[in-house]
C-alpha cells in the first residue's frame, strides 16, 4: 500500500520510509486536485491514444474538458482526486476502437463489410478518469468515468490514397451505437477486479466532423452502480463558430441575441486598428442558452503599447458588449505569437488581464 | 479643436456633432489609458519604424515596455493619458537613425568612413511617447518622451553578402554617444512650435547583442523644461538569462540566491512529467535587486487534464520556490501554442492562472 502525502506544502519535502511518495497538484477553484507519485504526475495507462485518433484537434480538447465537467456532476471537486486513467492501457484501448475482426475480437466497432460501401466506425476515442479519496495513508478508488466519442461523420476511403469520402450518421444512430459500446465497456469494467463495486459513470460525446471550427458535444451520461445500464441522463449542450455565416438560419431566438452580441463586439474592436483584426469565437450552449465563449482576435501589432491599449480596450468592450454571467476567455494574438489574455472565470463578474511582455 | 469624451462608458456611443472624437481606450491599475479618435487608436506617426531596427525582438519589446516605466517615473498613470508619438514621423526617424552624410545631414550616426573598419553606429531605436491631460474638452500635450537604443555591439560587412564582424562598442562610450545624440535631439524638438513649452524626458537604452536571449536595460534618463541637458539621473536596472550557464561567475551573492532558486523550481517541475520540460526565464533586476521574471515552461501535453494539473503544480511551485514581492509570469506551452498562463502581477501575493481550453 502506498504512503500518502496531501497536505499542501509538501512539494520537495522528503518524507523517510516510503518507496511510492504520492502527493497532489494542489488545489485550484472548481478544479481537481491531481495525483503526483515519487513527484511525477501520475499519467494515463492509454497517455496520447486520442491524440491519433482525432484529426480535428478542437475534437481533442473539447472532449476531455467536456468529460471532466460531467465527473464533476457525480464526483465533486471537493471531495474527490483526480487520477488520470489507470484501468484502460493503451493496448486494450487501440483494440476497443479497431473493427471487430477475428485477430480483433474486442473491436466496438463493426466488421468493414464492402470496400465500396463500409460499415461506419461509431466508436472514435474512449478516455478514462479516476477518482479517489484519501484514506487513512492512502488513496483509495472511489469511481471511475469512461468517455465514448461517437462520430457524427464517417470518413473513410474505398482505395488506398483514393478520395475520401464520407457518410453523415443520424443523431438516432449516433445515440443508439453510443448506447451498445457502453454496456459492452460496463460489462468488461466489471470483469476487473478493482471497478466490481466503484460507480461507474459511462458519457456520450458526438465528434464534431473533421472541418470544425468547434468541437463535438456530450449528450447523455449515465452513473452505474450494478453490470447493466438502466437509464441515461440527456445533456443538452451544443457548440457553434460565431459569428454565424450569413447565409445560416438560427432556430432559437437566443442564439439571434448572442450572435448580434458578438457582432457588436466585433465590428468595435475591428475599428479600433486601421488593419483589419480576425475576430472569431466558440460558443457553447448549455439547454439553448449561451454558457461560455473562447474567442480568438488576431491582429498586427507595431509596438508593445498598441497591444498594451488594445487589450484595455478589449476588456472594456467584452464588458460592454458580451453576454453577463458566463466565463469568457478572449486570445490576442499576432500572426506567430499570443500577446495578451483577457478573461472572466465562471461565477465572477471581473474581467482579468495579462499582458505579454519581455525584459 | 476635437472634441473629448473621456467617460468609461462611451464606447460606441455617438455624440452629435464632434468631426474628430476623441475617447480613450479605459483604465487598468497601473496602466495609462491611450487615445482614440474616431473610434480608431491613435497609433504612431512613425508605426513600425523599430521592427525593423531590431534584427533581436527581445530589444524591441524591452525597450518600449522599459519607456514606458521611466515615462512613468515621471508623468504619472493617474494624471496622464498615454498617446503614441505624434510629432516624429517615419521619415523624420529613419533618417535620424541613418548615417550623416550630404543626402541626410539629420543622421545621428557618424559617417561610415573606412569600409574595412568602419566607425561604429551608435544610435538604433528612437521611440517617442506623449502625455496628454483633458483640458475642457479637449486633449493638450503636457510632456513627451524620448527613448533612444543605443548599441552594446556593431555589427558589420566588410563586403555586400561578406561575414559580419562584430565591434564590442564600451559603456563609457554606450553613455557618452547616448548623451550627445540626446542634446541633439532636445535641441531638434525644441525648434517645434508644439514642443517649445513641455517637459521633454530622454532616456537612454543600452540594446542586448543579437545573439542574447534576453533584451537590453535603460541606463539614465532626464527631464528637461529648456534647451539644454543638464543632468543625467542613472537607472540602474541589468537584465540576465536564468538558469545560470554554469560557467558563468557571479559578481553578486543576490544573484546567487535567485538562481539556486530559480534552479530549485526548475528541478521541481522538469521531473513532474516522464518527459522533460525546458524552463528558462528572463529576469530584470533594480539596484542589484531581482525586480521581475518571465518565465517559459515548455513540455509535450498528450491531454487536457495534464494541462490543468501541471499548472496547479506550476502555480504552487512558484508560490514555495520563486521569490516572494516581484511581477512573475509563466507561460506554460507545448511546441505549438501556448496552454496555460500562471501570473502575479506587481504588488499582489496571488499567483493567477488561465488554461486555454476549447468547446
């Protein structure tokens, strides 16, 4: 059994007996604490599997942020270690998302079928989180979250280097192939002897396609305490570009307010240089009202002052023109490099800023 | 005569008659606020002149972010609105920086003389800043600054694509070229009906070689109600590399303490990941004493949740490790962009941090 240090200041501090010194990250706000062994971070049994399985990257990012705030549904921060996944190895995982083939039994996916005409891989990335709790002098397995990113457009290529091509999937089958790849991956968590008795909780990620300018959405989660899933709790997030392309209709009256929102904010920062400023935002939606923003301004700057004023004047825009009482975080940057940060976490009304500078 | 609306809430809002309206860009702790006009910054009549003075970016930005601190030794942020130089041109300077001659009898640098050996140019970088009050309705120049770069090193070709050879230039001779090319400059501004009356501050920049990772330092400035210069103030500031190279000796016990810690830090988070992180930092000292760092931390992330937790770890390691009562920021990157930003900012105790996520 390991020796466990939480306490605060134990970074550097050399404890006597212990051969495996565990110890956490700290805490930070709304965040988990993360586990650090012998002063290395603890990394994933599967580290970087996803990387090679997302072409678009906002795919990537999109999914693990998403992943950790439905944990923090079940497991609060406060209560609760974050270690990153140490069930599923990289093997077991490359295998999950392949075909299902004779020399690949445990493929989620179905077998190719036609060259010409394939069966459409669901099943695109699987990420693991654990959560723990202090006990006693160690640090004990209280849950574990699996992540399913089931894909929203099949690409696939009927020769080797042909032109790829690609099938949109329904939303119906989106939902019902996530549905089958998480009981099969319940019921092969159940097997290990470490998760029979843990709650489970299994979430459901649509891929945004590879062309994205923003990543997919979580759409359903589940918390298993037994080996079958009983019911599904619906997520309703979705994530849009603004400012919407012109020719684009908007289904929801809000999304009309927001998208002038930003257009306002927009049209007054792109005024504030002769040179024209790239202003661009994700914007995500939470049960159709807007519940955060990462918005990107590239412009060219001449001199440390004109990034100085121009990220003063952007906090006083955000304040003014951008939605009250959702995080914001907004990047400055020039074409090689960020200059500035402008952001409000969630829950306070204050934007920040840094400027980059050098000595 | 514009008409000035300084209000902070007058962002976008139109006034009635005003031809040339004038508003700033907003207050921050610390910072001036700049001008606009027409909802456009104001930038500089000589906009981009300095770019192409500095084949070393760090002296770019060191000298206009250190300007600004000597301007603000005089013209205070609370009383004073910053206003990028209105009264040099593009033109005006280049031939300034160029070398005398019969075509360009302004040039502050000595003719070339022998090509094999030729004098040294003393002079690269001229900035100008100006300070405003509101008087009525209407912006009136109270003061400008002057900040002249003066080379540490010349670099030169015996032959158009030849090898350049390089002339160690003295710090007598750094001050003495300074402060004569700084008389000449007074003298020139002087014979400006607009620049008859105000306070002219000068202050001379010793630039870093091209090679230095890390820009040059002002060394003297002066503020000056008539014609002629007649005292120099010193400023002693000294920008340095950490960590160490570990040939290098120390002139100063109190470098040596910045730099054990700095390596302590250092070691700390370079075994946080399997994989080792670079971590370098500049810092900026006053008087001999440690008065800022930027520091950049660059490490291979193969996921969003190693993001978070190695900035918690880098916020706490700071906070124990890093020298208390100074500005600190770090930027935290992979090789491709930056992904996190942990920062205390002059005269806080709090370490910030920001993560750059995605939707």
């Amino acid at each position: 059994m390991s020796t466990v240090l939480l306490a605060s200041c134990s970074i550097g501090k050399k404890t006597s007996s212990s051969s495996s010194k565990l110890t956490t990250t700290g805490t930070a706000s709304g965040q988990y604490q993360g586990v650090i062994q012998n002063g290395h971070y603890k990394v994933s049994k599967a580290r970087g599997v996803n990387i090679n399985q997302n072409d678009n990257s906002y795919n990537l990012k999109s999914f693990e942020t998403g992943l950790t705030e439905v944990s923090k549904k079940v497991f609060s921060t406060k209560s609760y270690i974050f270690q990153e996944g140490q069930y599923l190895s990289t093997d077991t995982i490359e295998n999950w998302l392949g075909r299902k083939t004779k020399s690949n039994p445990t493929g989620l996916n179905a077998a190719q079928g036609k060259k010409s005409d394939p069966n459409p891989e669901y099943v695109q990335q699987i990420e693991e989180q654990d959560f723990m709790q202090q006990n006693g002098n160690s640090l004990t397995l209280k849950g574990i979250t699996i992540g399913i990113g089931i894909n929203s457009v099949y690409y696939y290529q009927k020769t080797t280097d042909g032109p790829t091509y690609q099938k949109k999937l329904s939303d119906a089958e989106i939902q019902k192939q996530g549905k089958i790849a998480a009981q099969k991956i319940l019921t092969r968590l159940r097997k290990k002897s470490a998760l029979k008795n843990v709650p489970i909780v299994i979430a459901l990620y649509k891929q945004a396609p590879n062309d994205s300018l923003v990543g997919g959405s979580f759409f359903a989660y589940s918390k298993n305490n037994g080996n079958t899933i009983k019911s599904w709790k619906k997520l309703n997030y979705s994530t849009k570009v603004l400012p919407k392309a012109s020719d684009a209709t908007s289904t929801n009256s809000d999304n009309e307010t927001d998208n002038t929102s930003f257009s306002n904010f927009k049209s007054q920062i792109q005024s504030f240089f002769p040179n024209l400023s790239g202003v661009t935002a994700q914007a995500q939606y939470q049960n159709g009202t807007l519940s955060g923003m990462h918005i990107t301004v590239t412009t060219q700057f001449y001199s440390q002052s004109e990034v100085q004023s121009f990220t003063q004047y952007i906090a006083r825009a955000a304040k003014k023109y951008l939605p009250n009482g959702i995080p914001i975080d907004i990047k400055i940057q020039s074409s090689s490099e960020m200059q500035a940060v402008v952001y409000r976490d969630s829950g306070s009304d204050t934007f920040r800023t840094h400027v980059f500078s050098s000595y």
